[in-house]
C-alpha cells in the first residue's frame, strides 16, 4: 500500500484541529481540497476515519488508532531526517583549531590524518598557539575550540579535562643519575631548557622546594628543545606529552617526582555556544589519542 506522506500529515493536522477550516488555514490550502485528502486517505485506506456534522469533526475508533501510529512514525521519520541531515553536514564545511605546541608536535598529526582520511570534504584549519594565545582565539571565535592545559582565569570558557600531563626532565644520558624518577634538587646544578608555558608551574614548584633553577634557554617548539639538550647544552623541563618517541640516541627522559608535578590538557570551548557536529567528531578523536599512555624509549 502506497500512502502519500502528505495525506497523512493533512490528516492529523484535521485531528489536532478537529476542523477542516482550521487545518487548511495551517497547512495553507483550500478547505476543499483538505476534505479532497481526506476522502482519498480513507479511499485508499477502506476507512472512515472522521464522523462529520455541521458543527464538529470527530475521530472514528479507526481514526484515533491510526493517529497514535501516524504520529508515532511522523516522529521517528523527523528524527530520521534530521539525523541524516546532520552527517550529511557533518561531512562538509570547515573546522578551526587552536593548540599548544606540545599536543600539535605530538598527538595532533595523527589525529588530523585521520580525520581528514575520515571527512575528505572539510576544511580544517590549525593555529599553533601559546595557552594565551588559545584562550584569545577561542573567545573571539576565531576558532572552533582549542587543545591546552588549564587555563588560568576561565572568564567565559569552559575547559573540559582529559588526560593528566606528567612534566619530565630530558637529558644527555649520564648527566643525571636517577632511574625512576627525578627531583628539582637534582636539577639544581645544571642549566635548564625550559619549554614555554611552563615557567609559572616550575618557579613556585622550585620556590617551596627550596630549589634555585638556572633557566638559561626557553623555547616553544619541542624540536628547539631537543635540539638544545643534544648540544649538551643543558637538561630541559618538558610536558611528557611533548617527548618524541623513540628518544634520539644517548637522549633520556624521566618524570620529576619530587615533587611530582603534573598538568591538565583538555579543550577549551567557549561557554554556552555548542560545537557544530564536525567540530564535536574532532573532539572525540583528540580525546581517543590524548587518552593513549605517554610512552618514551630510548
């Protein structure tokens, strides 16, 4: 049985009106030619699904079943339609991100290839940024969303957690006797590369310890940083997200442990404006990968 979709809809738009007056002027047609639909639903139907008098439609015991049912699939049909409407989106359009350099040197090319391997069809486009950086493009909207430590005054964001970040020492192996871990203390006596962003973590870590550090270089990018400490230039402090794995040759790295410091990496949204679907998928694949043990061989 074939029944067209609009004679259904003009039939409960005549049950919710209990007229056919009412119905037409919703629907914006004649009501002669609502009662013309009507009478050919019930045709094809062998029904009649409407008791008529000069001052009142009603629902016949048939009619009322089968509005029940009508409803219940014009529901699930909507829902359908917009489901198939959001990943036909979902599949075009454009995608903007801001990152700190340690997750964009990292994790974020392989999520990126798999994402666009995924929707070929999207634009996806990446900022590499200091946290500060982020927060100002994410509250401009210049971004979709941004991949970064916590921020320091939220002011409008919202930034949900997802992996906690160990801070490691990387270092020429033998500078450092240690085998499990490494204190500031022992970081005391040798110059220090500081990657960028973590200097107000170290310093007050260092200040209750009791601990001075010799900060000599500071860089952004961790290629700088690595490229530093195999010139024998000095230890560096680094996010354990950030390491490269393998570790170049005579290169270690350790987490500090006392005192143990650790950082939160989430994404930064903006608060109250809901991600686009494609944005969203970004997301869940970013959260996948960031939640992947930090894993470092020599």
């Amino acid at each position: 049985m074939n029944i067209n979709l609009n004679l259904l809809q003009t039939f409960i738009e005549v049950a919710e009106h209990a007229s056919f007056r009412r119905a037409a002027e919703t629907i914006g047609r004649t009501q002669s030619a609502v009662s013309m639909q009507i009478q050919q639903l019930e045709a094809q139907l062998g029904l009649q699904l409407f008791t008529r008098t000069t001052r009142q439609v009603r629902l016949t015991l048939e009619g009322e079943q089968l509005l029940s049912h009508v409803r219940a699939g014009m529901t699930e049909l909507m829902a359908g339609l917009r489901q198939a409407n959001g990943l036909a989106a979902s599949h075009r359009g454009r995608v903007a991100i801001a990152c700190a350099p340690s997750v964009a040197g990292s994790r974020l090319p392989g999520v990126m290839a798999e994402f666009q391997a995924a929707y070929p069809g999207v634009s996806a486009r990446l900022r590499e940024l200091p946290l500060t950086g982020i927060v100002e493009s994410v509250r401009m909207q210049d971004v979709d969303f941004g991949i970064g430590p916590t921020p320091t005054a939220l002011n409008g964001l919202s930034f949900r957690p997802v992996m906690t970040d160990p801070i490691c020492a990387v270092f020429r192996t033998g500078t450092i006797k240690a085998r499990d871990g490494v204190s500031l203390a022992a970081l005391s006596s040798q110059p220090i590369i500081l990657m960028g962003g973590l200097r107000p973590m170290i310093e007050p870590a260092a200040q209750q310890a009791g601990v001075v550090l010799a900060v000599r270089y500071e860089a952004q990018q961790i290629l700088t940083v690595m490229g530093l400490v195999g010139a024998g230039l000095g230890v560096a402090i680094v996010p354990g997200i950030a390491v490269p794995s393998p570790l170049g040759h005579g290169i270690t790295t350790l987490p500090i442990t006392s005192p143990m410091l650790t950082r939160e990496v989430g994404i930064i949204t903006q608060y109250g404006r809901p991600l686009s679907p494609i944005a969203a998928e970004l997301t869940r694949l970013l959260e996948a990968r960031l939640l992947e043990p930090i894993l470092h061989q020599a």
